[in-house]
C-alpha cells in the first residue's frame, strides 16, 4: 500500500491568504541588486585569474628563466671567445708576415746600401787614381822643362870656356885657360899694355 500524505493539520495554512509586498521589498531588491553587482565582478575577476594563471603555467619558471640566461650567455661567450681567438691567429699570421717584410726590407736596404757605399768607394778610387795620374803628369812635365834648361848651360858652359881659352882678355887672363891650353907665364913676357888716354 502507498502511504498517504498526512492532512494538513495547520488550522492556518488554507486560511492564510499570501502575504502583499511589505515596505522592506525596495531593499531586499537593492541588496539582490548589489549581490547580482559583487557576483559579476567577482566572474569577472574569476576570469582574469584563470587567465593569469594559464599564462603563468605556460611560462617557465623562473629557475628555468635563470639556466635559459645562463645557457644564452654561456653561448654567447663562447661564440665572442672563438671569434678572438680567429681574430688573434689572424693577428699573428699577419705579424709573421710583416716581420718577413720587414727582414727583406732590412736585406734589400743592406744590399742598396753596400753597393752605394761600393760605388762611393770606386769613385774615389777613381778620382784618386786620376789625381795621381795627373800629379805624375804634371810631375815629368815638370822634370823635362828643368832637364832643358840644364842640358843648354851644360852645352853652353863648354863654348864660353872654349871662348875663354881661345881669347883671353889683355889684362886679366883666364885662370881656366891657362891651366888647359897654356903654360905659365914666364918673366920674360912682355907686359901688357895699356891704352893712352
């Protein structure tokens, strides 16, 4: 058997008739109002932090933010320390260079300056060599135009003593001729004599 509702024992419930709108309804209406108002924003700030929250769970951590940095900067370092060291072999290999330029031109200069020095050194030997050629030159030219005055009064001496021999003078004799080509005068010579006045 079904159980059957109890009658309604309440004397007042039928007779009761509803209630009409007391004078608080204005402000429960106001407080639904207010409470509708706190709900949208609190759905609005429900919404906002569930976004917030799925961007910061996409996110990494901050630890992860730290070794990503560290990784970044290890690499970036890494790349700038082989570049120096590209730049330093290249540095090197250009200074080697530059220092077999630097002896070549260090050999080229010893040799220019050798076969200057050379050249000087011939001219000079050539210019002495022509000062002395001409200093000796000069030296017989010299020597011949003495030795040709000497061999005139060489030939001329003989012919003045010859003269002197020859013919003395009356009053003074030749003291050559008289030792070459005369004896000594005898006291029987006759004096010399002597023009008059």
């Amino acid at each position: 058997m079904q159980n059957e509702a109890p009658p309604n024992t309440d004397p007042g419930s039928e007779a009761t008739p509803p209630t009409p709108c007391s004078p608080a309804s204005p402000k429960v209406y106001n407080n639904i109002k207010a409470l509708r108002e706190c709900l949208s924003v609190l759905e609005l700030q429900f919404i906002e932090f569930k976004e917030h929250t799925l961007t910061s769970l996409n996110q990494p951590s901050p630890t992860q933010q730290l070794r990503d940095e560290m990784t970044r900067l290890k690499s970036e370092h890494r790349a700038e320390v082989q570049e120096l060291r590209a730049a330093l072999r290249g540095l090197e290999e250009d200074n080697q260079a530059m220092k077999t330029e630097l002896r070549r031109l260090r050999e080229e200069h010893c040799k220019t300056a050798q076969a200057s020095q050379m050249r000087s050194l011939q001219r000079d030997l050539e210019g002495l060599r022509e000062a002395l050629h001409n200093t000796h030159r000069s030296a017989s030219t010299d020597t011949h135009t003495v030795a040709t005055p000497s061999t005139d009064t060489h030939t001329a001496t003989p012919s003045t003593h010859t003269l002197d021999t020859n013919t003395a003078p009356p009053s003074t004799p030749s003291t050559h001729t008289s030792d070459t080509h005369t004896t000594p005068h005898s006291t029987d010579a006759a004096p010399p004599q002597h023009p008059h006045p």
